[in-house]
C-alpha cells in the first residue's frame, strides 16, 4: 500500500505541466495580495515610515557652474540665543563618476543634499548625503517637562546665493501658549522672514537650525 501512494505522488509529480509565470512581479512576490500593495502609495510608505520616527527630506541647491566651498552647519537655540554650532560638512560642491561601462572618470558638481532623521529617547539622528559623501550625526537634549515634544519643519526656499547663509531643516521644541497648554504651530515649508515662520522660531524655547553656506573655493 506504502509502495501504491509512493507511486502515485512520483507519477503526479512528474506529470505536472511546466509554464512559463508571466505574472507582474508584484503578483510573484505577494500571490495571495496580503498587502493590497496595489492600493499603497508613496505617500503611504512615508508616512508609515513616520510612524516609525523616520523622515527623508531632499533639498534642491540650484546649478553650479564651477568649484565653490559648501559649508552645512547645525546651530543649537534655547531660549532665542545660539549656544552651540557644529560643522557637518565643509568640503567642495565636486564629486566623481564614471559613465555607464566606462574606464575615465569625470567631475561635476552636485546639486542636492539628502538628510534623513530617525527620531530617539531625547534624541534625532541624521543621516546627510550628497553624490560625494555621507555622514552621521547625532542631536540629543533634554525636555523640558513630560508634555514637551519636539517636530521637523522644512525651509522651502533653498537655493544657494553666494556668501549667504540658506536654512534648510529645523527641529524644534513646543510650548505653553498663554493657558499653559503644550502647542506646535506655524508654517509647514518655511520662508525666512515670514510670518508663521518666524512664529515657530520665535516660541520655541528650544531648537536646532541646520543650514549651508557657499563661498568661493580658496586652495
């Protein structure tokens, strides 16, 4: 009898038609459609990708037509005044490549910086990338009582003007209005000078401002 089923298995086995999948890759990789995947947008995986404590951000800094110094800089404010300032970067806008299956490299000049943040316990990690490098730094504080938390905002006017210091992300602390509650409020793209804008930068009693400078590249 063992021998009988044995036999029937091989035979089914060797009996079953071999086609060729033609399925679309997400049918392939998700056959019982558990995700729905279909239905899922970029802007869905950013914001589950939130819910983790995680953001991307890609700021455009304009073409460059030669070598200039790039500067990227973090200033830490409480209470309005600068107490600390870090460098991040201070190298060239220059970065190399090879061209598909070639064996010269050549040299151009890079025209974005990426940061991507990972929020922590009292703290943000950043991740900062441009064609040439990659670096980590890591912003810690502390609160200022268990009601206080702390929001990204982004500078939507970015691109580069000489000798001129160009804000693009800020990370800032809340505050009690006037009733004592905790509150975060003001523009979401931020402009330098504007109104709601400088509401956020103004109420907050803590927060960290990065930003880049170009200048002229001395040798």
């Amino acid at each position: 009898m063992l021998f009988c089923l044995l036999n029937l298995f091989a035979n089914i086995g060797f009996c079953q038609e071999i086609k060729k999948d033609t399925r679309s890759q997400l049918m392939k990789d998700d056959d019982m459609n558990e995700y729905n995947s279909e239905l899922v947008s970029n802007l869905d995986l950013i914001e589950s990708l939130e819910l983790a404590g995680i953001r991307n951000f890609k700021f455009k800094l304009g073409e460059f037509d030669k070598k200039y110094n790039i500067l990227l800089t973090v200033d830490e404010f409480e209470s309005g005044k600068l107490v600390k300032s870090d460098t991040l970067m201070d190298e060239s806008n220059e970065y190399d490549y090879y061209e598909v299956h070639g064996t010269t490299y050549f040299v151009d000049y890079f025209d974005q910086i990426k940061i991507f943040t990972k929020e922590g316990q009292n703290k943000l990690t950043l991740q900062i990338k441009t064609y040439s490098m990659s670096l980590n730094k890591v912003l810690t504080y502390k609160y200022i009582d268990e009601n206080q938390y702390f929001n990204l905002r982004r500078y939507k006017n970015t691109a580069w003007q000489i000798n001129k210091k160009i804000p693009l992300l800020v990370y800032a602390s809340s505050w009690k209005d006037e009733r004592g509650n905790e509150r975060f409020c003001g523009a979401v793209n931020m402009v330098e000078n504007e109104k709601f804008t400088e509401k956020i930068i103004s109420s907050s009693p803590h927060y960290f401002l990065i930003s880049y400078k170009v200048s002229d590249f001395l040798q």
